[in-house]
C-alpha cells in the first residue's frame, strides 16, 4: 500500500484533485512511473511475465473491448489478452467492481470501456483515464455514441434513444437518468478531453 502511495505522489492527475500520496517516491519509482507514463504496454508485458501472469485461450477473458479479438497470429491475440486483461483490472478497481451509472456490481456484466477507443488512439489504449466502468448494456450505448458524459460528468443522453421515450424500458434504464452524476472513481478520474472526443466524434451531442 505504501509503495501505491508513492506511485500517487507522481500522478499529475491525483495532485489535481488535491490528493498528494507520500512524499518518500524513490528513483526507482519516478523510473518506474516515468515507463508506465511513456511505454505503458512494454511495461505490462514486463509485469505479467514477473508475475507469471499466463493469458489463456478462453474467450470469456476477452469480454472488455468490446468483443473478441481477431486475429491470426497467436502470439499477437496473446499480447492483445494481456493487455485487454490489465486494462480490465485497473479499470474496474479504479469504480470498486460497479457500474458508474447504475452501480451494478455483477462481474460477468461489467466493462472496461474504452473513452477513445482502442482503434483510434495507441497511446491510450491502457491509460486508465481513458476508460470507464459500465455495465454492458450501457457500454453497448456508449460505444455506439447513443449516450454520453458531460464535462461535469453527468449522463447525456442521444436523441436517438429518445426516439423510443415511450418505452417504458428505455424511459427506466436511460431517460430517468439524464443529468445524473456518474459514480466517479477512487483514482483515474475519466479525462475530460477524452469525454470531449467522445461527444464529438461519437455521440454527436453538445
């Protein structure tokens, strides 16, 4: 835990919100943080091999990204777990294994979203501050820019979801919801300039 803290006395975004960590981060650990910061997929692999961390074939691990991976070279799909794999963990543990918008806890349900997504921004694909927590049916609407967040991290919902505002369904899971404040996480809050693509390129909501 302690080691953890010296890591948050690095953060940018931690000292932003007010958070300062230990003060006792050694050279190893600026080290350490500098390669996560700059080379974060080298640096995943680097530690699921220490940790013996072995990605298997089943396709159940390959739920966040929304899909399997495709490909056929193995030891490239192999990578791809693993990296899908870390950006599961980090995310969910970041929102406390709930949903940000309903805080459904059930793990088989929830979703390591991607903000950006992975298609569109290598550099981020595992920056925690690139994902949120969702439960897969509003990760199915987030991904398809149906809803969206706000600068002030509030639900923002697409017109096209309002079509169907005379479903009971729909007016319970999304239209009663407009406006509220997502659950926000213990650490790597969403990027606001991620959120801003995302409305822009994906939603299409202002």
């Amino acid at each position: 835990a302690m080691k953890l803290n010296n890591f948050t006395s690095l953060d940018p975004s931690e000292k932003a919100r007010g958070i300062s960590g230990l003060t006792g981060a050694s050279k190893l650990d600026r080290q350490i943080w500098s390669e996560f910061e700059n080379d974060r997929q080298s640096l995943v692999l680097e530690i699921e091999s220490l940790l013996g961390n072995e990605v298997g074939d089943n396709d159940s691990q390959l739920d966040c990204f929304n899909g399997r991976v495709e490909s056929t070279d193995r030891e490239t799909s192999v990578t791809s777990r693993r990296y899908q794999d870390f950006f599961r963990r980090i995310v969910l543990n970041s929102y406390e294994q709930c949903c940000c918008i309903t805080g459904n806890p059930i793990p088989q349900l929830l979703r390591a979203s991607h903000i950006v997504p992975w298609s569109a921004s290598v550099e981020n694909r595992l920056n925690p501050q690139n994902g949120i927590c969702l439960v897969a049916t509003f990760d199915a609407a987030f991904d398809k820019g149906l809803i969206a967040i706000s600068d002030k991290y509030r639900l923002m919902v697409s017109s096209r979801i309002k079509d169907f505002s005379d479903n009971e369904n729909v007016k319970n899971d999304f239209l009663k919801r407009e406006g509220c404040e997502i659950r926000l996480p213990q650490k790597n809050l969403p990027d606001l300039e991620f959120l801003r693509w995302h409305r822009s390129e994906i939603a299409n909501i202002s």
